[in-house]
C-alpha cells in the first residue's frame, strides 16, 4: 500500500493542469491567500476522500478474495485502464492539434492565458478554492481511495503512510506558496517561466504521467486479481 501510494501522491503532485492554475492563483494581487485557499480546499478533498474510505472499512482492511477487497482491485484496474486511454486520447489530440490549420499553438495559448488572467483578478478565495475542486485529478485520487481500502489503523505505518501520501500530493503547490511567501518577486519570475514551459509541455507531460500510473495500476491490481 505504501509504495501506491506514493507513487499516486506524486503523479497527483506532479500533474501539469492544477500547477499552471496554482500559478496563475499566487501571481495575481492577494494571491498568497488565494493560493492559501486552493491548498487548503485541494488538501480537504485528499482528506475527505481518506476519511470516507476509513469510516467504510473501519480501518481495518477487507480479508483477500473477499468481495470489497476484490471490488477495490477492479476499480483500480478500471481506473487505471482510464488513465491510460487518457494518455492515448491527449496523444492523438496533440497530433491532431498539431496538423490542423488555424491559430498556431502559441497563439492558442497566449490567448487562454490572457483570458484566465483576468479572471483570476477578480476570483476571490472561494473562487480559488473551487477551482482547486475541479482541477483535483479525481482518477488518481479515486486510485488513491481503492489503495486506502487496504489500511489498518491499528499500525501506525498506516498512519504515516496516509500523511506522506497528503503531503506528497499537495507539495508542489506548498512549494510555491512558500516560495511566494518568502521571495514574491523572484517567485514571480520563477513561476511565470514555470507556467510557460508547462504550458509548452503540458501534453507530453500528461501523456507520460497517466501512461506510467496507469501501467502501474494495471498491473498491479490484474497481479493481485490472479494471486
């Protein structure tokens, strides 16, 4: 459970959309509160999600072949079957992206950025913190709720387990919360270059990472499925 988790916890962190608007949250006025609100909201969902497979389970997890245990290994294999034709839909619409005439990407993106721009400047902390609802990637969180089915309570490895996952899964946001806190102007320039590369990327950065967590979550619940 420990090494799903993490490895969750860091495709979660890691995923492109949630960071470019985190970036776009801290970098307009009152953004240090803005982006305090997107974490905190972001981290209630991982919580919330937690709590609720716990209270179902009682902390205590299912005995093998049992039908949860075995209803949790199918909605890990069926999420990451998701993940991965995802992965290959972002694929085939980059390529077609790519071949179609009209605006070029570039132009394409400086106009949604400009858009969400000025939309953030008038969002408040509730608009923030619903934004981070929305862009919170439920198929890796959902992953993440079918691996905590398996958690015992009664070790406290259990307990760290799920605080690093939380923590993991929310880093890169704190990261740059802090980094705004403490250097607001560097951070500006940082992240503003941060939000232009990823914006550059953010398709092959999909691709790989639903592609690599998908695979894993395949087949490791298909391995567990036939044990």
């Amino acid at each position: 459970m420990v090494l799903d988790l993490l490895l969750i916890g860091l495709a979660v962190t890691l995923f492109p959309l949630p960071i470019m608007a985190f970036v776009l949250v801290v970098s307009v006025p009152r953004g240090v509160r803005k982006g305090l609100a997107f974490i905190l909201a972001w981290l209630s969902c991982l919580v919330t999600v937690i709590a609720i497979v716990l209270f179902l389970t009682g902390g205590e997890p299912p005995p093998p072949r049992s039908p949860p245990s075995i209803a949790a290994l199918v909605a890990t294999l069926v999420i990451g079957v998701g993940l991965i034709v995802y992965s290959e839909h972002r694929r085939r619409r980059r390529r077609r992206t790519a071949t179609a005439p009209g605006p070029s990407e570039k132009e394409q993106r400086e106009a949604s950025g400009t858009s969400l721009s000025s939309r953030m400047n008038d969002a408040t902390g509730w608009s923030a913190a619903a934004l981070a609802v929305l862009l919170q990637p439920w198929g890796m969180v959902g992953a993440a709720a079918a691996t905590v089915v398996r958690a015992n309570l009664s070790h406290g490895a259990s307990y760290l387990a799920l605080a690093a996952f939380c923590l993991l899964a929310t880093s890169s946001l704190l990261a740059m919360e802090l980094y705004m806190v403490f250097a607001p102007e560097r951070a500006q320039l940082a992240l503003t270059n941060l939000r232009e590369w990823l914006e550059r990327h953010q398709d092959p950065a999909i691709v790989v990472t639903c592609l690599i967590l998908g695979l894993w979550l395949v087949g490791r619940s298909l391995y567990q499925l036939a044990g």
